[in-house]
C-alpha cells in the first residue's frame, strides 16, 4: 500500500551536411567557345546554430502521502514528527514549519516498531516518523510511549476507525468512508493509549465504540495490522456525525450494578 524520481534525459542528434563540387570534362570536338559561368554566383546560405536546449528540471523527492498519514494520525490526536537525530536515547524530531522538538527517553518508555520484537530507542531510525505520548502530561519531556513508522510506510500502511464488533482475532470497523475488517495475529503488538498512562494491551482491551489506529499492510480482503493502537474510548468526534449506526462506546458498569 510504506514516490519515485524519473530523470528525463534529452539526447541532441547532429547532422552533417555535405557539399559535392562537380566540374565538366570538355569534350574532344570542336566546340563553341564556352561562355564564361557567371562569377557572382549566389553563397548558399549558412543554417543559423540553434539555441542550446536546457535540460529539464529535475523533481523534488516527495514521500508518498505525508500528509494523509499526518491526517490520519491528527484525527486520532495522535501527534509526533521524523527523527533527524538519534543519540544516547534521545531524539530529535522535525516537526511542521521547520520546528524541532527534543525527546528524552528512559526505562520506562514503551517502544514499538513494526515487524520488532522488544523494540529499543536505538532501533528507531534517521528518517522515521516516530508518535510520541507523554503520559498525559504536555509539561513533560519524557516519554512514556514511542511509536516509530519507518521512512517508507504512506497512509496505505494506516487505518483509522472504530471498532463495531470483534470476533476471533478479527476486528470490524467503521472508518470514515465505509466499513472495513483488521486481521490481528500471534505476532499483533497492542498498545492502549485510552488511559492516562500507555500500556502494552491485548485483543480482550477492545471494546466497542473505541477509536483504534491499525499500522500494518492493506490487501483486497483486509488490513493485516502489526500494530493495533487504542487511542481513545470514543470513537463519535472522529466520524461523520450526519452518519446514521455510529457504534456508541460500551458503557462503563455502574457501581453494585
């Protein structure tokens, strides 16, 4: 579903013209006295050089959706940037209007990588889009949760909804466009990001209504999700509220009910 550069070159094709003299043989006979050939005779005129072509200009590389995958990561109040450094566990990440942000780490940070078992802070790449979660607290520099997407992953590697109905290790869910099923496994990390401190989860944490974030690959039948993220209980704020059947979220059990 994680943009390619096409450089145009121009070959110029020179042609050479030739010009052949051909002069008479006279002939043995008497001839007439031959009349002098005119010796003002017209120059064939010289072609004028053409102007040199320039050559094209070359694209700019573009990563493939950008900003669909920020779109995506926005609406789920998810928000972070691309790590321009990494050293001695902490980051700096580029965030929009050439903006910077530093991101301290320590035991505690919960990190995940797509396809990474027990991921680490040094597993986190130049070039990664990495989401950060605070813990809840906007003062804090720490972070209590780091999410690294690689540098290829586009918002084909993305998918955004809210979760309808379980069954199995299968998640159905209503996105902003349609319906949609995420496929979960053995080797699905989940995270649960609804509460105000990160946790590693699991398939049993989903609960109706809750707005999930799935990073994985899309195929004709499904999203096979290597990540599941529960980014919120409720799922309403994100979709088309003019939509009839938006599954509300399960509701919390009174107490002694």
């Amino acid at each position: 579903m994680f943009k390619k550069i096409f450089l145009l070159n121009t070959l110029l094709i020179l042609f050479a013209l030739s010009v052949t003299a051909c002069q008479a043989i006279p002939d043995l006979a008497p001839q007439p006295a031959p009349v002098a050939a005119p010796t003002d005779a017209p120059t064939p005129a010289t072609a004028a050089p053409s102007a040199p072509v320039a050559p094209p200009a070359q694209a700019k590389p573009q990563l493939p959706d950008r900003g669909k995958v920020e779109g995506a990561l926005k609406l789920a109040d998810l928000s972070g940037g691309v790590v321009a450094e990494n050293k001695n566990g902490a980051l700096t990440l580029r965030l929009a209007q050439r903006q910077t942000q530093q991101v301290q780490t320590n035991a505690s940070t919960i990190v995940v990588v797509p396809g990474k078992a027990n991921a680490q802070v040094a597993d986190i790449r130049v070039g990664d889009r990495v989401i950060v979660d605070f813990g809840g607290d906007t003062t804090n520099t720490t972070a209590a949760f780091l999410l690294a997407l690689p540098a290829d992953y586009n918002v084909g590697n993305v998918l955004l909804g809210a979760v309808m109905s379980t069954q199995g290790e299968t998640i159905n869910v209503r996105t902003r466009t349609g319906n949609g099923r995420v496929v979960t496994g053995s080797q699905t990390t989940f995270v649960n990001l609804s509460d105000d401190k990160p946790t590693i989860g699991a398939f049993k944490d989903l609960k109706q209504g809750n707005v999930v974030v799935a990073i994985g690959q899309d195929t004709s039948d499904a999203f096979n999700a290597q990540i599941i993220v529960i980014a919120d209980k409720d799922a309403r704020a994100i979709l088309d509220r003019n939509r009839g059947n938006q599954p509300a979220p399960t509701p919390t059990p009174k107490p002694g009910a």
